[in-house]
C-alpha cells in the first residue's frame, strides 16, 4: 500500500502508536486520534485513510457521533473513505457494525495491508438484515426499501429516458447501476436486485409490454383451460440476464449490503396473466378459478415450478435473500386464498433452499397474515393498512416481520414522518426479528432527501 502524502487517522488504541509510527516511515501524515475527535475529521473529510486496529473502536465511534445525532452520517462517510483493519479482531468488529474495510493489515505491517478479502455468503449472516431475518438481536432496526430504485430518483430517470423498461432488466450493467446506487446513497441495511415481477411471463410464451400511460400489457390473456395448456413450462435460462445482473450487482455492491432476488408470488403472476395486465376487480381471474378450479390449479402449478427454478438461480448468483411480492393476493378472502393460492404458495416456498430467508409480503392482507404464515416464509411483510403490533400478534411473535409506513409519509413533513417512524418501532417494542420497510413500493414524486431521513431516523431512533 502507498502510503505517501496520505492524510491518515489512526483510531486510538493499544497499537496505535506503532501503527502511526509506520504511516511516517512510509511517506503518509499519520495522527493518533481519539475517537470522538476521528468522528469529527471523518465527518470533516479530513482523511484520506482511517485505521482501526481494535474490535471496541467502531462501536465507541458510533457511540460518539449518536450523541450528537451523526451515527448515521459517519456510518455513510465511512462507506466512501478507506477503511484499513489492522488485525482479524478489528476486521470483525468493523463488518459486525456495518463497515466494510477496503484493506486488510497485519498489526505490524501496514505498508504491507492487501484488499480484504469479501466475505463468502455466510459472511453476510452478522449483517443487522440477515440477523434480523433469522429473530436475532441487532444493533438497530435494519431498514430497506421497496422500490428503492425507482422513478422518484434523478439518476433512475436518467437512465429510463434512454432505455425501456425490459431493455433496462436486460442488462445487468445498467440493473447494477440503479441497484447499487439507490442502495448506497440512501445507506440502507439491504440492496433489492432491480428487476420486474413479470418478467416470467415471456419464458410462458407470452408477450409482455410496458405501453405509456397503462403499464404492463400481456398478450394473449389466459383466460380458459386450452390457453393454460398452451403455456410453455418455464425455462430459467431465458432468464438468465436476471441471474446476471445479481452477479454483476454483487460484485459491485459493497460487502456490508446484503442483496435481496425477489420475484412475483403465483397468484400476483396469474393474475396479471389472465386480466393481460392490471385489474381493479380481478373478473377474469375470479371467474377461472370458479369456473374452472383445475385449470386454474394447473396454471398455478406452471408457475410454481418455473418460479422455483427462477428463485433458485438467483441464490446460485448471489442473492443472499429473497423476498416474494403477492401484490394482488389482498382482494381474496380468507376462505378463497386458502381454498385456491395457500397450497400453490406454500409448495414454492417449500422447495426454496433452507438456508436463505425468505420474506413473504403483500398488500391488503390485514385477515390474511395467519395464512401467509402457514404457507411459509422466514419473514412475513405488513402493509401500512394494519397496526405493526396487530400485525405481529396475527403471525406470532417468535416470526420475524417486516413493515410498514404508510409510502404518503414520506411526502408529509419531517414532524409527522418522525412521529410515524417512532410510532412503529414502539409497535415492534424492541423485539427481535423487525425489519423497518413501507407498506408498499416508493412513489414517483417521492423527495429523496424525505427518502434519506426516513433511513436516517430509523437507525437513529432504534439504535439510541
């Protein structure tokens, strides 16, 4: 490592001397700094380098700027700056409260720090998301977004002005740009790869299109037994540019985000295949599975089993959770999805590999909750249409959650958003397994900087 004419920090601790004494010799500006006094230059921008060469440093770090309000602000900085763990104890350390460092020293040998070496899959499971997936203790309520890459942002926009909607899915260095760039600058606990829940529908031989001003279009619409049979079973390799981008988005996210594959639930995906896009009432899809419950079974089952493989191969890429959007599933009844969606649901789930958590959301599932759970899933999302405590109560506490502001918050001003956060942290009462997300996706119009606050806000608030 060059060292010369590097402004360097060194966290103080028990071999910060020798640390700094090393810095001088090899050209660089080396300071011993106390912690409180490192926030402040780091946040400052005063360095080029911040050496940490013990597992209590980060924490008193951080424990310093949340006094004053900028733990989450120095957690950010530290993504940008370069982070040298001298020692395995303080590499630990630093991953276990969310930073990730660039190099990785021998205590006495700094001149000689190489690039840390990424953490394997599992590496991922001390992350405050994975923990709190899996009901552990976390150091603050993680937080991630749905929709977080979206038309709200500038640079998303950017990009759609020059590519369509599928052109975008399909190339996994533009999914990485938007991934990774919503995820770091809203520095939230967990990336979502950008794609769309669709996207399956074309491996089933249909044609799918995104017209101005109507959204999704799929043509034909299935809406009889001999049009199920004429669907194709689904090849995950016509979706391998999915796969791709979780590859690619991967290697360029950094290690402290996990990275959340997703896709469409089977009822959401069957019903957008019947109606050829959205609905208000869901006529068609209602009257097939009245009309003809084994057709319906075996549409639900073809896509079960493509959806499988699809799910699959995003783990094989990379993913290190994934999360299954039932957007629609709200306008059943209990009676109805237990009858027609929860067996189909539960089969997919089932067949998801053990140890990746997967987090089962929909919307307008207030009376539903008990059955999602029963269907499966690590984690089970509320929409912003019940209470958070109702919520947990209806799953049980010993299942993780997620949720679950209302998305119009983030457009009120920052008293009511303050209030809202804290109104649902004191739902989940500090109990293990709360991941802090919307009810639903992030609107266009949304301001970015409400968007910032919210994250910021619910670190703060759950952490102090």
């Amino acid at each position: 490592m060059d060292l010369k004419n590097q402004h360097v920090i060194v966290v103080d601790g028990a071999a910060a001397a020798s640390l700094a004494r090393a810095v001088s010799a090899a050209g660089g500006e080396a300071a011993v700094t106390p912690t409180g006094e490192a926030v402040k230059l780091v946040l400052g921008g005063e360095a080029d380098l911040v050496v940490f060469s013990g597992c209590g440093q980060i924490p008193a770090m951080l424990d310093a700027a949340a006094m004053d309000g900028w733990r989450t602000q120095l957690r950010r900085r530290l993504a940008e700056v370069t982070v040298v763990a001298a020692g395995a104890d303080a590499g630990g350390s630093l991953r276990e409260f969310g930073v990730c460092p660039a190099l990785q020293a021998a205590e006495d040998d700094l001149a000689g720090a190489v690039v840390a070496v990424a953490p394997a899959a599992s590496g991922f499971d001390e992350t405050p998301f994975m923990r709190a997936c899996r009901g552990k203790d976390v150091p603050w309520t993680p937080v991630w977004l749905m929709r977080q890459a979206g038309r709200y942002m500038e640079e998303y926009r950017r990009i759609r002005a020059q590519v369509s909607m599928l052109e975008l899915c399909r190339s996994p260095g533009l999914v990485s740009e938007v991934t990774v760039h919503a995820a770091e600058t809203l520095n939230v606990d967990a990336a979502i790869i950008f794609a769309d829940l669709l996207l399956i529908v074309e491996p089933l031989g249909l044609k799918l299109e995104y017209l101005k001003g109507e959204g999704p279009v799929i043509t034909p619409p299935v809406r009889d037994g001999a049009a199920v049979d004429r669907l194709r079973e689904i090849d995950s390799a016509e979706l391998s540019y999915v796969h791709d981008a979780i590859r690619q988005t991967r290697a360029d996210l950094v290690h402290r985000i996990p990275l959340i594959g997703f896709a469409g639930a089977p009822f959401t995906v069957a019903s957008y295949v019947v109606e050829g896009g959205a609905s208000r009432n869901f006529l068609h899809t209602k009257a097939l599975m009245y009309s003809d419950e084994g057709a319906w079974n075996a549409l639900m089952e073809k896509i079960v089993r493509g959806t499988i493989t699809y799910l699959e191969g995003q783990v094989d890429a990379g993913a290190q959770a994934l999360q299954l959007f039932d957007s629609w599933v709200g306008c059943l009844s209990p009676a109805d999805y237990q009858r027609y969606v929860q067996g189909h649901t539960a089969r997919l789930l089932a067949a998801l590999p053990p140890d990746v958590p997967v987090i089962h959301f929909g919307t307008g599932t207030g009376d539903l909750l008990p059955h999602m759970r029963e269907a499966g899933g690590t984690v089970i999302g509320a929409d912003w249409r019940i209470d958070l405590d109702v919520a947990w109560e209806r799953v049980g506490h010993h299942v993780p959650i997620m949720g679950n502001l209302d998305p119009l918050t983030l457009f009120a001003p920052q008293a009511i958003l303050q209030r809202e956060v804290a109104r649902i942290l004191a739902q989940a009462g500090g109990r293990p397994g709360h991941i802090f997300n919307l009810g639903h996706g992030i609107l266009p119009g949304t301001p970015v900087d409400n968007v910032r606050r919210l994250v910021d806000l619910v670190h703060e608030l759950s952490s102090s």
